[in-house]
C-alpha cells in the first residue's frame, strides 16, 4: 500500500510501503512488551497460589486460610509485595545502563541484551528452591525490562512513517496488554497443577524471551542509530528498505540533519538540563507517573487478590482476571485504530472521565457494602468486576500506550535515549512504589484507597489540558518547530 507524499502546515507524511518485512520487525520487537506483560500478569495469580504461599510465604498462608481474617488485610506482606515489586526495581537501574547501550551500540543490540535476562531471569524464577533464587530471578527479569522498555519504543518510533508512527508504537502496549492476558490464562490453567504451578508459570516467560531473542537476529537497525554511528550509506539503504520505495531523499536529510545537531551534543544527560528540553522531560516523567498513579498496575498485578477480596473463590478470581485481560487486549486495538485519527489529547482526556467515573463507583459500593469480614453479594460483586473492565477498557486505549507513545516521539535525537531513559526509569519506580504498598495501602485505607486514585485521575486530566500539546502527525524530528514553539506555555523554553 503506497503512502500519500503530501506536505502541509499541519503535517508531512513521506512515500512509504507496508511491507512484509517491516512488518515482521514491528511485530518481532513487539514482543519485549509481551515479555513485560507475562511479568506484570503472571505474578498476581502466583501469589494467590497456595502452593506458592506454602513453599515462600507459610505466614500469609495462614492469614488466608483464617475465616475472619480482615478483608483488606490477609495479604499484607512486605515480603511478598517485594516479589512483585523488586523487578521493577532492577528496571529503575538498568533503565539508565540500556540508554547507554542504545547510544552506544544501537537499538537492535540492546534488545537482544533484553532478550538474554529474560531467559535467565525466567529459568532462575522456574526454578527457584528458596527465597533467594526467586528475587534474583525477578531482578534478571527487571534488568530485561529495563533493557526492552528503553529500546523497543525507541526502535518502534525510529522505524515507522510518521502518518503511522501512533498505531506502530502502540503495538509494544498491544502485546504488554497480550502478555498480561496470556499470563491469566496460563494462572488459570496452572492453579490446578499441584505442588508446581506456579513453577509453570513463572518458567513460561522463557518462551517469548526465546522469540524476542530470535527476532532481536532478524530485526534491522533503525536508520538513526546507524546515522549516529557513522553508516550513512547503511543508513540510507535501510531507510529504503523499510519504507519499501526509492524516493527516501527528503526523510533521510531529515533524518541526518537531526543527527548532526545530535553529534555536537557530547553529553546528552547534560542536555537534558537545558531550557529547550524542558517540555519533553516534564511531559514524558509526568506521563509515567500518572499512568501507574491511575492504579492500573494495582489491578493488574494483583486482580486475582482483589476480586478474592470481594467474595470470588479462588478460581472464580483467576477466572475474572482472564477477563480483565481480554478487555485490555481489545481495547488496545482501539487506539491502534484511533490513536493517529482521533489524536492523543481526546483519547486521553476521554479516558480521564471513564476511568473517574469506575473508579469513584467501585470505591463507593465497597465502602457501603463489603464488610471487614465476609464479602459481596454475588450481584455486587459482579458489578464490581464489570466496573473494573469499564476502567481497564478506557486506560487500555489511552494511559496506558500513550505512556510510552509520547516519550518517544517528543525528544529530540540529541537527547532520545537519555530521555526516554528518565521516562522509563520513571515509570519502573513509580511501578515499584504502587507494587510494593498496594497491599499495605489496601490494607490500611481499605476501599477509599479508589478515592485516592480517583484524585489522581482528575490532576492528570488538569494536567493534559493545560500542559500537553498535541503530537499527532508530526515528523519526531519537527518537534521544536511544530510543537513546542507552538504551545502556549512551552514555547518560552524553546524560543
């Protein structure tokens, strides 16, 4: 399918092919999201296992197994929420060394990087006898997390037309949302195989490491690491390739006009602190933190725990964390659908409203109508897990893929991975933070715990009225002159 060449005041869009090729390293790099997603999935029906709890967590088995055991509190454990959380921790820190990497050696390499700790990470978690070989198996997870959320969005990014770069990126969202959904499934089926379930599911992450892996062979380079490497003429005949027509001239100046600004910045971190980066550091560090401040990875992480904690048996909680999964799967196709048609700004001010809506609504019947001890009534709780779907439905084609979607399309190439780096560590931090106190919270501040992401829902739709500009159509290295000099409040940073 031939691309339209039309150049306008609102937007540029080069001659491009879809072709099969491009398309199989869209969807190969892909994958590293669905590794993400296995990990964010698979650790909420693990730790609802009673043969996992047995074998690591005998204390919080006993709170369980406690009929009059608090609600909101049976499974309160720092140590089990830091089985969870400490992936995200490792993720933090090797955020910053994949940024490294990616400037050095290329995008293509670092995903390769990812794809190793995964394998180990899955192998090791698989495995573990003990509570030591469990973390470290989740710290190589997180150092693979690291590794593929900072490069893959950037590859992503990098290689897509710009008329489609929206639908493209969002692919690495589409498959985290698949991950997460194969994750319940694979809980779901596990939960049965008793004593070493969960040792299924955990090992299980080894098979898309092992795609990654292989797809991190056959994927290309994007043009701009090759540029910055000094491989114009590799550069050039890849830009070709992966528009799949001749006439490239125009993009490819583009592209090396951008790169070579970007080599007379010797110390990208340090141009991070100039005024001109202002706008796209404070947009992509705000956008990670909102995005995990909906309580999108509360759910996420630990749905099989909550809808326990509103009255399902065991399974009737896997179960319905299935389907949690197939709504985030759905509805990201939407905003693959949308995201370049309807644009960024509607997508995530609509969410804003529906996730509010669902958020305050849960809070309120679980306040009124689940006990300290006991449960909802089978209609409620039904309610209760429809809302929950309604919430994950508005974030899935919003918060959650725009959260890397804009970050890696608003810096400028001189400073991409060094920013797309503080997005990302940003986003595993504020990632850590939420797995590592949910359960306390939840605990502490029982159902008004919605409340408090409620309250975080309206700041960030305040936030994208006043302070985000629209990125829809926009070449990522126009960003300056169509973007940032545009806006009202940012324009004074770049002028």
């Amino acid at each position: 399918m031939m691309a339209e060449v039309e150049t306008t005041d609102e937007k540029i869009i080069f001659p491009s092919k879809v072709t099969a090729y491009i398309v199989i390293c869209w969807i190969l790099a892909a994958f590293a999201g669905l590794m993400f997603g296995y990990d964010i999935g698979i650790s909420g029906g693990v730790t609802a296992m009673d043969d996992f709890l047995i074998k690591f967590f005998p204390k919080v088995h006993e709170r369980k197994l406690h009929a009059k055991e608090n609600n909101y509190c049976k499974y309160n454990d720092q140590m089990l929420q830091l089985f969870t959380s400490s992936l995200y921790l490792a993720a933090l820190v090797f955020s910053f060394v994949a940024s490294k990497v990616c400037e050095k050696f290329g995008r293509k390499p670092t995903i390769l990087f990812a794809s190793v700790f995964f394998l180990a990470g899955s192998g090791l978690s698989g495995g573990a006898h003990n509570m030591t070989m469990l973390i470290i198996g989740r710290i190589l997870l997180g150092v693979g997390v690291g590794f593929g959320n900072e490069a893959v969005p950037l590859f992503l990014s990098e290689i897509a037309p710009v008329h489609r770069r929206g639908a493209v990126n969002i692919l690495f969202q589409l498959f985290v949302t698949i991950g997460i959904f194969i994750a319940n499934l694979v809980n779901f089926a596990t939960s049965k195989l008793h004593p070493h379930g969960w040792r299924v599911s955990l090992g299980l992450a080894g098979v898309p490491a092992i795609i990654l892996f292989v797809g991190s062979l056959i994927i290309t380079e994007t043009p701009t690491s090759l540029l910055e490497h000094g491989k114009e003429s590799e550069g050039y005949k890849t830009l070709k390739k992966i528009r799949g027509v001749d006439n490239v001239d125009e993009e490819f100046k583009q592209i090396k006009n951008a790169c070579e600004i970007a080599q007379q910045m010797k110390n990208p971190f340090r141009n991070l602190m100039t005024r001109a980066c202002v706008p796209p550091l404070v947009i992509g560090i705000s956008l990670q933190i909102f995005q995990q401040f909906t309580g999108i990875n509360a759910i996420m992480f630990y749905a099989p725990v909550l809808f326990q904690t509103v009255g399902f048996k065991n399974d009737a909680s896997l179960l319905s964390a299935v389907i949690t999964g197939i709504v985030n799967v759905l509805s990201t196709l939407v905003s693959i659908y949308a995201v370049d048609r309807v644009g960024r700004r509607k997508l995530l001010l609509q969410a804003c409203v529906q996730m509010f809506i669902s958020m305050i609504t849960i809070g309120f019947i679980l306040v009124f109508h689940l006990p300290t001890t006991g449960s909802l009534t089978k209609s409620l709780a039904e309610v209760v897990v429809v809302l929950v779907c309604v919430y994950v439905m508005s974030f899935a084609w919003s918060w959650g893929p725009l959260g890397w979607l804009i970050p890696s399309e608003t810096f400028p190439v001189e400073s991409r991975p060094a920013g797309f780096a503080f997005a990302v560590s940003t986003n595993m931090l504020c990632t850590f933070l939420i797995a590592q106190a949910f359960l306390s919270m939840l605990c502490h501040m029982r159902a008004y715990i919605f409340f408090f992401f409620a309250g975080w829902i309206l700041i960030m739709g305040s936030f994208v009225l006043k302070l985000l500009p629209e990125t829809k159509n926009v070449p990522i290295d126009l960003m300056i002159e169509r973007v940032w000099k545009q806006h009202p409040v940012w324009r004074r940073f770049v002028d």
